[in-house]
C-alpha cells in the first residue's frame, strides 16, 4: 500500500504577538516597583515602548521615578490557567515609559507594553 | 467453497478507546454523541442498565462510575483505515460496512487453494497485531451467512460455512442477527419466533403477509439467500492542510481565521487542478485527546477560498466545541467538475499579486518557510495584551 502522498508536510502556526517578558524586579514594603532588570536594554526617553535588544549596551537595573498609572485584570477564572494581574505603567528616570505587570498566579515580574 | 469473507471487531470504537486508554479496561465505559446519548457502552456498563440511545446523564445515574467518553470518529475511522489497508494485502476486493465490519472478496485468491482455512488465517494474520486477538473471522457462500459465521467464531479461531451446511448452520443462530427494524424484530420476539430457523420454516407468503417486502428480504437471509453484492470500499485521498495552534484556541475568532488560512493553503494545493470544490470535511483536534469532526457538502462547486472560508465560518461559528482546540485541518473530500471562470480586468491589480506570490515562493525556497507574516486582530477588544493581535503566514 502506498502512503498517503497528499498529506500537508508540516503544520501552519499561527503566532501570538506582544508577549510578556520576564524581569526581576524590587518593591518597597507595599509591593510597588522601585528599580527592575529587564533581560534586554530598554528604548530611550519617549512613549511606553517595548524593550528591544542592541538599544542601550547590556541590562542593568533601572531605577523608578513615579508610577504614572496601575490597573488590574482578572480573567479566565473558570480556565485551567486563569489570568490575575495587576499592570503598573512606570515612568524611569532615564525618561522612558514602560508598562510591567505582577503575575499573581506564578508570582513573578513581567514586562508587556498595553495600549 | 465459501468466497466471501468477513471480519468482524465488536464494539470497534470502544476498542479504539481501550487501545488509547489501557487502564479503562474492566471499568464501564460508554461513548456518547454531540448530544449525549449514549452510542457504545462496555460490557460492565451493560450489566449496569446501561444501553444505547440512553441519555448519559441517564447513564451516569445508573452506574456511578461510569466513564463517559466523547465519541472521536476521526479516531475510529483512522484505525480502521489501518484495518482496512492490511486487508488489502489480502483482498484487492474489500466492502468496508461499517467500522468493525468489513467483507472481503476471496474468489480465486492464491490463499483459497490451500483451503478455506489457511484462506482464513492468512486474513488474520494480514491484520494488524493488535487487533488479531479481537477480530471475529468468518466465511461462506455470501455477505449474510459470513457474518454470522464470524459472529459465531471465537477470536483465534475463524468459522467457516460449507455451502452445503448454510440452512442448518442459520437454522440454530439468533433471530435478532438478521438486519431489520427495532419494531420487526419486536413483532417477530411476540410471535415467539427467536431463531432463524423458526422463521425459515414458515410459508414466504405468510411473512410477507406479516412483515412486507421486509419480510420477504429475512426470510431470505433465514434461509441463507443473500443476492446482496459487495460494494468495494472508495479510498477517500483528501488534499489536507492542517494549521496546528501554539496555545489551545478557545475563542471562535482565532478559529475563523485559522479556516480562512485553510481554505487560502487548500486552494494553492495543485491537487486541485482549478477545480471547484464541492466537499470538505473539517477536523479539530481538542485538548485532552478528544476529537470533533463535520463534513460539509456544497449545494455547487465553490470556486473562491473566500467563498470557502466563508462556509466553514458557518460551521465554526454554530458549533459548541467541548473544549479548546489545538489543531485544526481542513480535507477536501470532492471536488467538482471544471466551471468556466471569467478572467479580471483589473490586470495591474493582478500583476502585482503574482509578483508578491513569486516573491514568497523564493523565500519559502530559501528558507523552508516564509518569512514574512501577516499581523492579524484575532480579539482586539481583550483586556490581555497578547490576545489582541496574531502572525499568520503571509500568503497573498
């Protein structure tokens, strides 16, 4: 019997897009960011961007000038994975903008820019 | 001598199911339809009150630890065509009735002239291993008396039906085996005829009388006439693309995209040859190794992926999916005889789409996939980042 020759070769994937990113991070008492490590350099004073590599030479931390906004989302709770977060968009005090979230279900920093 | 033979697996999706999940075994286990009525049950679910057509929730009242499965035909079918494909081997004549049940042409096989016996143990040893330790096979003079024979033979151990002995061999086998309504068979068991020889004893006439042209078809196949011929099984070769997703889709927006990829990589397939399509079949592949499949024939050809995209929205967007989905496929079953297409007049507009398609096919060329992608929203209005927006393969 001769195999089945019309048989796609190999599957079409479809990519999500703006995934978070891991950060190590450093709060005060309350929980609120003071300084964070992204993996990659961030983007220079301007817009919240996203943290692109090869911008400002190798990570190190940045320091938190004011956190301009917070907000929280909780979804899926009825999902195997549901979703709590709680957003904070923080200005630097190099002058850039970035958005990072507290991951309450695996209890760790990510970043993730949020229109 | 017998010439057509007949193999038979009971309870074949149940099996399938064992096969997948081993330590289900000795536990009652039924499978149920899209809308949960029970379609197979276990041996131990019968003894338990369990039956066919039963709600499951009925079900699940009378045996508190029954396990209720979806019923997965994609599965069943693809064993099966495993099934049938070792049979070829044997048979180049093969009428597949149903899944578990198939019938095999064995006139003038090579097998044949050592007997009907190593006939018989050639096509179990021509099954795959493991379904020879549950394969029921039987042969005789036709369709009928083989699969009683084979009812009748023990695993291991096929039957078979000199033509001289058919009327006495049926004479003592269940009146219930003969195929005929749930209401025949139920005015037969209140004539208190439970045998086929019972019924083959009576006057043609008088069961005609009784039952019509039905009648007159069992008391036919209680005497052992079957003029039914063998209808050989149509391989399906579907042209199949398949789209597998990162994450488990749970929305029907992602899945509605996925179909327009679909029906945009199934009509670049030059299996197609320009042909219209006329049937698809779409396949989901659930989380939990669950499976939903449906099978959409158009009233005419559809002749733009667009157009075909749009019939398998209707599909996905009707459909109650019992959990997410991580892979979805699309078979293209028939197609439709060649319709006379009228050319564009937006030439230019055309020129530049064949330009861009030849510049993928380089990139594909070069470097085995293409680079480039499409940004799509899938759930613009979702409050998580990463579901907003998505990549597909650009393919324009």
């Amino acid at each position: 019997m001769v195999p089945r020759s019309r048989e796609a070769v190999g599957p079409r994937r479809i990519r999500a897009v703006n995934e978070p990113r891991r950060l190590d991070m450093k709060t005060d008492g309350a929980g609120v960011p003071v300084a964070f490590r992204p993996e990659t350099p961030l983007p220079g004073p301007g817009r919240p961007g996203r943290i692109r590599a090869g911008w400002n030479g190798p990570a190190h931390w940045y320091r938190v000038e004011q956190v301009l906004d917070m907000w929280r989302i909780d979804e899926g709770w009825w999902r195997p994975r549901p979703i709590h977060r709680t957003y904070y968009r923080l200005f630097l005090r190099h002058g850039a903008v970035v958005d990072v979230y507290f991951d309450e279900v695996d209890g760790r920093w990510y970043e993730q820019r949020y229109d | 001598m017998g010439t057509i033979a007949c193999v038979y697996i009971p309870a074949f999706p149940l099996q399938v199911e064992l096969e997948r999940r081993p330590t289900l075994r000795g536990t009652p286990v039924a499978l149920v339809s899209e809308a949960e009525r029970v379609l197979w049950a276990s041996a131990d679910a019968e003894k338990a009150g369990v039956q066919r057509d039963m709600p499951a929730r009925q079900a699940l009242a009378l045996c508190r630890h029954l396990t209720v499965l979806a019923y997965d035909g994609a599965a069943y079918r693809t064993a099966w065509d495993d099934v049938l494909r070792a049979l070829y081997a044997v048979s180049p004549v093969i009428e597949s009735a149903a899944e578990g049940l198939a019938f095999l042409d064995v006139r003038g096989l090579p097998a044949l002239t050592e007997g009907p016996a190593a006939m018989m143990q050639a096509i179990a040893a021509a099954l795959p291993s493991r379904w020879q330790k549950l394969a029921h096979i039987g042969m005789a003079v036709n369709k009928f008396v083989a699969h009683v024979a084979a009812r009748r033979a023990e695993p291991g151990s096929p039957r078979w039906v000199r033509p001289g002995d058919t009327s006495t061999f049926l004479a003592f086998q269940p009146l219930k085996w003969v195929p005929a309504s749930a209401e025949i068979h139920r005015r037969l068991h209140l004539l208190g005829l439970n045998l086929m020889g019972q019924l083959a004893r009576l006057p043609r006439e008088a069961v005609e009388a009784q039952f019509g042209k039905a009648g007159g078809r069992i008391w036919s196949l209680c005497r052992g006439e079957d003029d039914e011929p063998l209808r050989p099984h149509r391989w399906e070769q579907p042209v199949t693309e398949r789209i597998a997703f990162p994450e488990p889709a749970v929305t029907r927006d992602v899945l509605i995209i996925a179909c327009e990829r679909l029906a945009a990589a199934v009509w670049k397939r030059p299996e197609r040859r320009e042909r219209p399509v006329r049937q698809v079949r779409l396949r989901a592949r659930l989380s939990g190794e669950a499976g939903w499949e449906r099978t959409l024939t158009l009233k005419q050809g559809v002749t733009t992926p667009r157009r075909l995209a749009f019939c398998l929205r209707q599909v996905v967007e009707g459909q109650p999916f019992s959990g997410a989905v991580e892979e979805l496929a699309l078979d293209v079953l028939a197609f439709a005889e060649g319709t006379g297409l009228q050319g564009s007049l937006f030439r230019a507009h055309r020129d530049t789409k064949e330009r861009l398609a030849e510049a993928v096919r380089e990139l594909k060329a070069r470097y085995g996939y293409s680079p480039i992608h499409r940004l799509v929203e899938v759930e613009p209005w979702s409050r998580v980042p990463e579901r907003r927006l998505a990549l597909v393969e650009y393919e324009p």
